[in-house]
C-alpha cells in the first residue's frame, strides 16, 4: 500500500478509481442491479442443491441394469464441467431464444440462470458423490442387513452423514457461483457488473468498478468465514472421537 500511494503517478490513479464524488452518484443504482445477482444466486443455489444430489444418486446407482443411467450421468458431469461457463451462457442466452420454439422462454435471464445451474451441477454433483463414497461401505451393509432397502439406506443413513461431510466444500462452490453470476451480463441483463459498465461508460472513470467489487465482497467473505468455521468444527469434532487433544 505504501509503495502504491508514494508512486509517482498515484493522484492520476487515485481519480481514475477511487473518486469519492462518482462512488457515491453509482453506488444506489449498482447496489438496485446487485439485487439481480443476489436472486440469481439463490434461486440457483436451492435447485443445484436438489438437482446435484439427485445427479450423484442416480451416478452411484448398483447394478449392470443402471449402466446406461449411470453412463448418462457421467456424460453430463464431463461435458458441463469441461465446457466454459461463458461459453455456454453466450450459446443458450443468444442460442435458444433465436430458436422462437413455441412454449420455451426468451429471457436471457433466464438462459443465463439455466446456464450457470447446468454447470454447477455438474461441480456440485462431484462434491457430493466424494461424499458418498466417503461414508464406509459398513454403513449401507448394516442398513440392509436391518431390513432397508438401497434407497432407504442412502435416505436415512448413507445421505445424511455425507451432506454433513461435504457442507464447508459446497459452500466454496457457491462462493464461486455467487461471483459468476456476473457473467450474466453479457446476455445484456443489468446486473451489478453490467451497471458498472454502463457507468464508466457515462463517466469515463474507473470507480463504479470498485462500488461492484465491495458488493461482492460483502457477500463473499462471510461466505469465507462461515466455510473456515465449519471446516474448524469438524476438524474439532473429528480429534474429539478419535481422543485426540484439540
């Protein structure tokens, strides 16, 4: 910081980026189009946390009658986590709505939305498949040998113990989703990170920029802090059953 601020060139930079008049006319209207961000990321967040979990039962499914579901879910997982995300926001959001298929919206919003729950998915799925095979083979033994079924043994004894396992790395994935959806303003939809555009544009100044990333910030870092408190606990919990000192 002090090497920043002595520099010979620091009050041009300093007015480019940090003009306090300008951070406080775009703060109002960038904090309005942060709220989109905010929605697309929990409206997001609830189906992803469904839509993985199924994903990764249907992928851990036994038997050579499952093959071809299995085969199905291991398709998905590798094309949506090896194609880029914006690549795949340009192709739906432009995509399928100059298609005018009758019956399938045209929102680029919502197309961005679909595009970032495709791929993270796909992320979200692997998180909880290591889950699951994290659980010993022992648990789903002695479920059955009690009378359940394959189901109800990954509903009430294999499911639970690995949701719990895998919480502080699920949250690192929606830390990252909460940032990418920023990525939707290429669609043209106004969000915190397309308003910031629009102002520098209309002012020629680099501040609204700075505006956008405290925003994120303040919802990024409690997301940090929260995944460091619950990895802390576990590891508190985990040398506690093994008598270890914490």
């Amino acid at each position: 910081m002090a090497l920043v601020v002595t520099s010979p060139h620091w009050p041009e930079v300093r007015e480019a980026f940090f003009n306090g008049q300008i951070f406080r006319d775009s703060f109002p209207e960038i904090a309005s189009a942060f709220l989109v961000n905010v929605k697309m990321f929990c409206i997001a967040e609830a189906i992803i946390l469904v839509t993985a979990l199924g994903l990764a039962v249907l992928r851990g499914l036994p038997g050579p009658v499952f093959f071809p579901i299995r085969l199905l879910a291991v398709a998905y997982v590798d094309f949506f986590r090896g194609i880029p995300t914006i690549l795949l926001i340009y192709l739906l959001g432009f995509g399928v709505p100059a298609l005018q298929l009758p019956g399938v919206p045209t929102s680029v919003l919502f197309w961005g939305m679909t595009s970032l729950i495709l791929v993270y998915t796909a992320y979200v799925s692997e998180v909880y498949r290591a889950g699951i095979d994290s659980v010993h083979p022992s648990q789903n033994a002695a479920a059955r040998s009690l009378g359940l079924s394959h189901a109800q043994s990954l509903r009430f004894v294999v499911v639970p113990q690995a949701v719990r396992r895998v919480i502080p790395p699920l949250l690192n994935d929606f830390i990252g989703l909460q940032k990418d959806t920023a990525l939707v303003g290429v669609l043209g939809v106004i969000e915190a990170f397309k308003q910031t555009q629009i102002d520098q544009a209309a002012t020629f100044n680099f501040t609204p920029g700075v505006v956008a990333a405290i925003l994120f910030l303040l919802i990024t870092i409690p997301l940090t802090r929260l995944t460091d408190w619950l990895i802390a606990r576990d590891r508190r919990r985990l040398l506690a059953a093994a008598g270890a000192p914490v």
